[in-house]
C-alpha cells in the first residue's frame, strides 16, 4: 500500500532524494527521517495552513524542515532546534544547497532553552524530538501558538507500542502513551491522529 501511495503523490525532489541517501549512509538512526511520504504530508499541511510563523522541535537531518519550507512564503520563518550538535554541519550545509533555505533558521541546543528566547508566536508548531517529553514540549510551546493555530505530533502511534503495556523502562513509550492521553482530555483543542507511517497528531488551538 505504501509502495501505491508513494507512486501517486508528487515526487520527492532531487535534493531531497540527495539527503535521503545521504542519511542512509553516513547517520546513525536513518528510520528518524521523515521521508517521502511525510515530507509531502508537511508540505500540504503547510499549503493548508499558510503559516508565517513555524516552530519544530527535532530537525534530525533536516527534512522535515526543507519539505515544510517548501510551502512557506518568502516572508515565513521556521524555526528549527536540533540538541544533536554534532549533526549541525550536515544540517547547515543541506540549508545552504536549499532554494529555500533562507526561510530556515536552525538553533542547535535544548528546546526547553532555546524556545523562551524565540519572540515569536507561531501559526504552527511541529514536535518530533524526545518522545519522552512529548508531554513538556506541549506545555512549552502552547502559550505561544496563535489561537486558531496548529501543533502537529509525530510518532504517536510509536510502531504500535501504544496498545501495549509498555516494558519496564520504556521511557518513549510511556512518554508516548502519556502525551496522547493529555491530548484526548484537554478542551482547549480539536484533535486528530492519522495513522501515516509512524502516526501523526493534528492538533488544533480553539479560538478562545
């Protein structure tokens, strides 16, 4: 099914294909690419929104980042943070070969650091870094999501570990387990999962 799908949706772009490949070879944990299939979700959900203010949280490589820029306006900014700072130059250098890499711009630390001291609100938030504290990277950024704005979670359906009882020490998936039950409970948002790839949680900000 994977396979059809990815025949009839919009190509992946040359660049991106470039990265792809070059994660596969030269990076540890290549499965934490968002890929082809994800990347043109990001880029529609983007087209959707039309955000002027984008906020991620995990940049990985980089994809994610370059699929959602895609859709962005010349104007937008999206913020990335990636606490990996050995991955910074991989990262950059992909920004760089990037028509649109000037709308990007990449923070390398701790989240629960960095996000503070952006001055921004943002029209849309994507999470995809530790999963154990997928629960205080909501709290972190929801102040700063415009009302009528949008968070978008990856990996909420965690290989299906969430309909399981999670190992003793299985951080991720508790972390996992516990983010999604917050989402259910709180009456501030409109929610949704997606079972694309790994899942994804769109979320809503009610207009108050």
């Amino acid at each position: 099914m994977e396979e059809y799908i990815l025949q009839h949706i919009d190509e992946e772009p040359e660049l991106l294909q470039k990265l792809n490949r070059d994660v596969h070879v030269n990076l540890l944990r290549p499965r934490m690419l968002s890929g082809h299939w994800q990347g043109r979700a990001l880029k529609m959900f983007c087209r959707m929104i039309q955000p002027e203010r984008v906020l991620e949280i995990g940049t990985y490589a980089g994809y994610s980042a370059l699929c959602m820029a895609e859709a962005l306006d010349d104007d937008a900014v999206l913020h990335t943070i990636e606490i990996n700072d050995e991955l910074e130059d991989f990262i950059s250098g992909y920004f760089r070969q990037s028509e649109h890499g000037h709308k990007i711009k990449l923070h390398i630390g701790d989240a629960f650091d960095i996000v503070p001291g952006i001055d921004e609100s943002f029209d849309l938030v994507f999470i995809d870094g530790d999963k154990r504290k997928y629960v205080e990277y909501f709290e972190l950024v929801f102040d700063q999501v415009v009302p009528g704005g949008f968070i978008i979670a990856d990996n909420t359906l965690w290989d299906g570990k969430i309909l399981e009882q999670p190992h003793q020490n299985d951080r991720q998936t508790d972390g996992i387990l516990r983010f999604n039950d917050m989402i259910a409970r709180n009456p501030e948002i409109e929610k949704i999962i997606l079972p694309l790839r790994d899942g994804m949680t769109i979320i809503h900000k009610v207009k108050s």
